[in-house]
C-alpha cells in the first residue's frame, strides 16, 4: 500500500479532518489495526475487500464505508488490478 496526504497535517490548513489517497497493488492491503478517529473509504477506481471484527465487505469504484473511532479493520485487493482509495478522517 502507498499512501499519500492530499489536504490536512502537512500539506494545507485544514484543522477537523485530513484526506489522503492509498493504492493497492494486486495482493496488497493494509493489515490489521485501528485508530482512534473516525475515516471513510471511498474506493475511486478498482476493489478492496474491508473486513472489521462484525463484517466483510467488497467496495468497488464510488462504495464507500464508514469506521468508528477505534474500529479494527483491514483491507485487501483481491483483484488482479491496482486499486485506489480515499481515506477521510477525522482529527479528533
């Protein structure tokens, strides 16, 4: 997974949230964790498969979802294309 920030933190002055941009490659994904903001996924081109302790789920181009603050997750291309995602969240 590569990641890039697009507005928050470093790069602008937006103080509530951050936006960034993950790419998949085929096989790829993020593992296992959690993080104390809330963060949507919005997949812009490709699939994921988002799996959390309740649920598992395959987000194809403009599915999103939702995390709770502290929800664990991981998120994997299971596809034989490269993915990209945008992750939203929350600075508090």
């Amino acid at each position: 997974m590569s990641a890039m920030r697009l507005q928050g933190g470093e790069v602008s002055d937006c103080e509530n949230f951050w936006v960034g941009l993950s790419t998949f490659l085929p096989g790829g994904g993020a593992e296992w964790g959690s993080s104390p903001t809330s963060k949507v996924y919005v997949v812009v081109e490709g699939a994921v498969t988002v799996k959390t302790e309740t649920e598992e789920v395959e987000l194809e181009a403009l599915d999103s979802c939702y995390l709770a603050p502290d929800e664990a997750r991981s998120v994997v291309n299971n596809r034989h294309r490269p993915a990209t995602m945008l992750v939203i969240s929350s600075n508090t």
